[in-house]
C-alpha cells in the first residue's frame, strides 16, 4: 500500500476566466506494504501504574479513557492497553515472558544515555544494563519498563538524529 | 531529553565589514525524555527467513550484515536480529511465547487491510484475525509473522493518516 505521488494535474481555466491555473497532487497506494509501523501497544497489568511510569518519564497523552492510553510518538502512536485483552485482540496465546520486541530510544550522547537511565529508575523501572560503551561502536544501557518491556537507551554516532529526534540510516 | 529550541543567537560584525549579520538557531536537550521512539527490534531464530518474510511484503533493507538487518520505518528503524542475542543484550529472561507487544499498520480504507492480510499470508504469514469491523469503530485484521510478531491491519477512520502515511491522534 505504498503512497506514491502522481504527477500533477492541472485544471486551467480557459478563456477571460480570472482565476489561476489550479494545479493538484494526486496521492494514490500502490501494491507495497509501506515501510511504516502506525501503532506499538504494550500489554499492561495494570493500567494507572503503566500510566504513571510513562507520565513520570516526562510523556504526555492524548486521547485516552479508562481503558487505554495512547502518546502520539513522532509519526506514530504508543499505545498502553490491558494485556489480556491485547492477547485476545491480536490472536495469539499470553505464554508470559518476553516475546522477542526490545523497543530503543536514541539520544546524542553516552551522557544523556546514563541521564535517561537515571531517570527510568527513579521512575520505577528496573536497570536491565548500565550504560556502558557498546560491541557496534556506541554506548548504550536498558531499563525495563514495569511490565517488562525492555528499552534500550542509546548513543549510536553513526545514526544521526534530525532536530525533532528522528533517525536516520546511514 | 526533549529537543527544545532557544531563541536565535544573532552575530553581527560591527564596523565595516561586509559580511551580513549571521543567525544561528540553537538546539538544546532539556530534561525530558521524547515522547518517540527509535528503533523496534524483532527477536528471529532464522534472519534468512525474516528478512525474506519483510521483503515479500516489499520493504527494502538500508544499512545490514550477515547478523542483522535494518529498515527505515519513517523516521525510526525496524530491526531484524538473532531471538538469543537480543534476549542477552536487552537483559531479560526468554521464557518464550508472546511477550506483550503488537505492532499496527493503519491504512486508509477496510479494502486495503483486506488486500493486506492476503499479501501478508502470501508471504508466509499466519491469519490470526480475519479483517473485520471492529468495537472501536473500524476495520482490521491481524497477521502474525513467522517468528510470531502479530501486526494488527487497521483502518481507523478518526485517525487520519498523512500524506507519508504518520497516523495523528485527534
């Protein structure tokens, strides 16, 4: 579903009409799955306690009720919802434990690394890792969210980030 | 860590030079952590397969190796990498099984999470959720991909989706 600009189409006006030449964009979806995710929900135990951790960090919500919170997160959405009812949303059987997604959080030095750390614990995470210089070059550490979903904090000088904090693949 | 700009910082010369005034804007990190995030990272047991799986659905991998490999997703990265050596290197035990997280893709009508979830299963996907209106007000569907990462397909009609596809809350 890949979006895909077509050329512009021009309307002109013809004749002694006043107007400009009116021209649009078109925006069609190809065949492809576009390289995008929209949404990430965490499956929470309990919801006010997820709420708060998250809050604590410094996050704000949007749109949110008692039964989720969503935090617009760049171009897409974090989402905190009841895990069962996730599991039974998404199809799949709640074993418990992880189940192979580390979320990461980028920031532009190893001393912001060990300042977000610092301030996750203080937020009621648990340190997975200590900041500490990394095998790829960077330097990075984990903290685990009180659900268990780990985040790893990282300074990674070969991916820079733009001025809103967004990477950007070499 | 927000990003925050501060005001612009003007440098004139004085005297007679010829040189115009230069305007620097300055870009500091305040306190708070950014509500985003950098890189998703999928735990595989078989790269091979998941980056063939990713591909089949017309992704294209940046920067990668024989060990991991990278897809720009907007202005974050999704991670393909080794189920085990993430598990280490994120700090948690890997009990197995689901662990809490499921990623969406919004696209802009119900047919397009329908044709979807056919790509998807063509690409080897399991179906775990046939597409179907859902309590919430929309439409969607979930698949699961061979390493049992479930992606929900969603059509949200009061989330509008940009002109690059980034979903904005209301």
């Amino acid at each position: 579903m890949g979006w895909m600009m077509t050329r512009r189409r021009c309307q002109s006006r013809r004749g002694a009409s006043p107007f400009p030449t009116t021209c649009v964009t078109r925006v069609v979806q190809n065949d492809d799955m576009d390289q995008r995710i929209s949404l990430i929900t965490l499956g929470v135990r309990d919801l006010v306690r997820a709420r708060a951790f998250y809050e604590a960090l410094g996050w704000r919500s949007g749109t949110t009720n008692d039964d989720v919170v969503f935090f617009q997160a760049g171009g897409m959405v974090l989402a905190l919802w009841d895990r069962t009812l996730l599991a039974e949303d998404s199809g799949v059987s709640d074993a418990g434990g992880w189940g192979g997604v580390t979320l990461a959080y980028n920031v532009a030095s190893p001393r912001l690394v060990d300042d977000t750390l610092t301030d996750a614990a203080r937020a009621g995470a648990t340190i997975a890792r200590a900041g500490a210089p990394t095998f790829w070059g960077g330097y990075s550490g984990v903290f685990v969210d009180p659900d268990g979903h780990p985040w790893e904090v990282a300074h990674n000088p070969d991916w820079p980030l733009d001025q809103e904090g967004r990477v950007h693949l070499p």
